[in-house]
C-alpha cells in the first residue's frame, strides 16, 4: 500500500513538472509571436513612412513642374526704344513702379547662389547665359537647376564678342548655336536676346527675330565698373540708381527700370539687400513670365 501511494505522489510530480514545462514554452512562444508581430508592425510603419515621403517629393515635384507649365498672360512689354518694362495697356490696372532684375554672364561661379538668394527673397530675374559656360557636364548641371528653379533662361551669345566686329555668320553662330545648347539642356529655346555691350547689328536683330526672341539691352547696370567691384558700394549704386564714379551723378531709379547685374562675387554677396532695398522704396520686381515676348504675344 505505501508502495502505491509513493508511485502516485511521483506520477503527479512528473505531470505537476510537465504542465509547468508546457505553460512556460507556451508562454514564451506567445512573447516571440507578439515581438514578431510588433516588429512587423514597426517595418509596416516605417515603410508607410517611406512611402509617404515619396510620394510628398513626387507631388511636389510635380507642383512645381505644373506652376513652371502654367503659361502666364503677359501684362507688360519691353519699351524698344528704353528697355524699360512698362504696362501692355494704359488703363491704370497694372502696376507701374516696378523694376526687372536681370543677370548676365550665367551661370559662372555664382548664378546657382543668386538663384537661391532670388528664391529666398520671392523674386525673380532672367538669367542671360553665355555658351562657353554651358560647354560641359557641370555648366549644363548649372543651367537646368537654374531652370528647375523657376527662373526665364535668356540668350547672351557664345563667347561674348562685340557683335558689330564680326561677320554676319559669326554672328548667326554666335547666337543660334546658344539657342541650340539651351533647349539641349532645359527643353527650350530662350525667348529673351541681349547682345554683348549692348550692341546689336541690324544682322543680330533679324537672328532674334527668326529665333523668336524679344531684344533686351537695360536702363542701368554698375557692377561691372571697377569702382563698384564692392558688395557695399554696388548696392548702393543699385538701390539708388546713382553711379557717380561711373559718371552716372544722377537716380536712374525709375518705374519699369530694366537692372543690368552679372554673375560676379559682390553682385551675389549684395543682391538680397538690393531686393528689400528696392522693396523699401516701394518697387516690385516684375516677374518676367508677364513680359509680352515675340513667341507669347497674340
């Protein structure tokens, strides 16, 4: 008899030890079920991130492609005789006291910075660009992100040589070999033309045309005096219109003014004080996509 009973005691130890073996592998396999689960549930999140940021990126992206494509109606035109920008009709509606930044020699050593500076600031500018610059992988890169950023890509000839030195087929590849490189980077022909020291020849003038080009020259530009190779003095000179050592003792500063800069260091290091000191006069810089040119005039 207390053989039976010890036999008893020892089969419910053994199946008391087995439960406990069976509850403790069941509990641990529930954990690593749960720490799966949470951890699938952690990547289904983050990939949802991922995803969501991409598809933020695209639709920007593809909002400012959109806002690029949208074709403006021009409200403005460039006075052939002055270069100055003025309203398409006499009504009054449109604002008079406005002035047009334009860049030149682009894109050297600081046509990308002026752009950012130009974004920081909501405003806009054409950038005239030389071929040379454009020649390789890097001045290409220039140019589209120039483009990519909103701003009107204008022409400014190959090598910028003096125009009225040179035969009539220099001429003739001077600028449409320009046209020609820009649309092989950003798509399109520029529609704005501005010959080198402002010199146009009657030859240069039929090119624009033929290439559907509206001709700009400006009302005033001082940095390129070296008396103004100065962040300090240019903007200055560029707020106020007055240039003395420049023989200019006078304000061009006037509504529609047509503003000559180039891709220099002092004009970059200046050009977000020249914006709001412009602003603080109560000039607004025009924007060039409401600029009448030869291919979106009716």
């Amino acid at each position: 008899m207390r053989h039976i009973i010890i036999g008893i005691l020892f089969i419910s130890f053994l199946f008391l030890a087995a439960c406990n073996d069976s509850q403790q592998t069941s509990n641990e396999s529930e954990k690593g079920n749960e720490e799966e689960n949470s951890k699938q549930e952690q990547d289904g999140n983050n990939q949802e991130d991922v995803n969501k940021d991409a598809e933020d990126k695209e639709d920007e992206s593809t909002a400012n492609k959109e806002e690029q494509e949208t074709e403006k109606e021009p409200i403005y035109k460039v006075d052939s005789e002055t270069s100055s920008i003025v309203p398409l009709d006499d009504s009054g509606d449109t604002n008079e006291k406005v002035v047009l930044l334009t860049i030149d020699d682009v894109p050297d050593k600081n046509a990308i910075k002026m752009a950012e500076t130009l974004k920081e600031h909501n405003a806009s500018a054409i950038f005239f660009v030389n071929g040379h610059f454009i020649d390789t992988e890097e001045g290409a890169e220039k140019l589209k992100k120039i483009h990519e950023m909103g701003f009107p890509i204008g022409n400014h000839t190959y090598s910028h040589p003096d125009l009225t030195t040179i035969s009539e087929e220099e001429q003739t590849e001077e600028i449409v070999s320009v046209s020609d490189r820009i649309e092989e980077i950003i798509g399109e022909r520029p529609s704005f033309f501005r010959a080198p020291h402002g010199k146009n020849t009657d030859h240069s003038r039929e090119i624009a045309k033929e290439e559907g080009m509206t001709i700009m020259n400006w009302t005033y530009g001082y940095d390129y005096f070296e008396p103004y190779m100065d962040a300090e003095k240019i903007k200055q000179a560029m707020i106020s219109g007055e240039g003395p050592e420049a023989g200019v003792d006078y304000s061009l500063l006037k509504p529609g003014a047509n503003l000559l800069m180039h891709d220099r260091d002092w004009t970059s290091e200046a050009l977000g004080d020249i914006i709001e000191g412009l602003r603080e006069k109560d000039y607004e810089m025009v924007d060039p996509n409401l600029i009448q040119t030869t291919r979106n005039a009716s």
